[in-house]
C-alpha cells in the first residue's frame, strides 16, 4: 500500500496543476481503502511512508513544503480516523474523505497564516476549502467503489477481517 501511495503520488504530479497549492490526493486513496481494514497503527505508519516518499521523490524532504504536506497527512488521518470510529458505518469513505480534506485544508491554512504569508493568506481560504472539498468527493467516490467493488479489495477485507 506504501508503494502505492508513492505511485499515486507520482502521477499525480504529471497533472497540471490549475493552482499552485492543489493537489488533487490521489496518494490518499490506498490510505481510504484500508482504513476500514486495519488498525489505526497500520494507517499511521502508510501515512508516514507516503510522506517520506513523497518528500524524497519530489525533492521536498528539507523543506517547509515537507513539513506542509507531513502537518496535513497526519491531521488527515488522524480526522479520518476519528470519524470513522465516530460514526462507524454510518459514514461512507467519501465521507471520511471529505472529513480529512478539511483537516488537510485546515492545517495547511493555518501554518501558511502563522509562518508563512501572514493573514493574507486567508484571502486564499474560500477557494482552498472549496477545492479541497471537492477533491475529498472525488478521491472519496473513487475509493467507496474500488472498496465495494475490487475483488482483490475483498480478499484483502477477508485477510484481515
């Protein structure tokens, strides 16, 4: 699933990219799959290797987009597994997608406010929340059908479960 994540991530970056601080998230589909399937420990530890891997394939490991993009995966995950133990099956992984979007969003904001651009960066907010939820629907719709749907998704769910 490390491997994965640094695919996904990877392609996303022969996209072009309408603006300069959005990605799309793609890496964080192998992160939604398992999160039903493993314990929180294991979700950690795959957001740790996406984010070192990203750094080191993309250059960014010494500096402070690493530090941006570590802050919005951890608080990420750890929203997306806040809301999945929450609201249980009562939430789809579009759901938690769009829960960890904000968190990512949320973050990253916040640092660009205290560290980086001051409070002109909130001028940037409405549009960033904005794309952020919509990738959080995309990228969530994209892994709730490879996860309802995947034959290999189900002998991973029957391993584990």
């Amino acid at each position: 699933m490390g491997a994965l994540c640094l695919f996904f991530s990877t392609i996303e970056y022969l996209f072009p990219k309408p603006f300069p601080f959005f990605r799309l998230g793609l890496a964080n589909l192998p992160i939604l799959v398992m999160l039903p399937v493993v314990r929180p420990g294991y979700i950690l530890l795959l957001v740790l290797l996406k984010v070192l891997g990203q750094g080191l394939i993309n250059g960014t490991l010494a500096s402070y987009v690493f530090l941006f993009s570590a802050a919005g995966s951890f608080s990420s995950a750890a929203v997306m597994l806040a809301s999945q133990r929450i609201f249980g099956r009562h939430i789809s992984l579009i759901g938690v997608s769009i829960f960890g979007a904000i968190a990512s969003n949320a973050v990253q904001l916040f640092l660009s406010v205290t560290f980086i651009f001051g409070k002109t960066a909130w001028v940037i907010a409405p549009l960033f929340f904005t794309l952020g939820v919509v990738s959080g629907v995309a990228v969530g719709v994209f892994a709730q059908r490879f996860y309802d749907r995947s034959r290999w998704m189900s002998g991973i769910r029957e391993y584990y479960g």
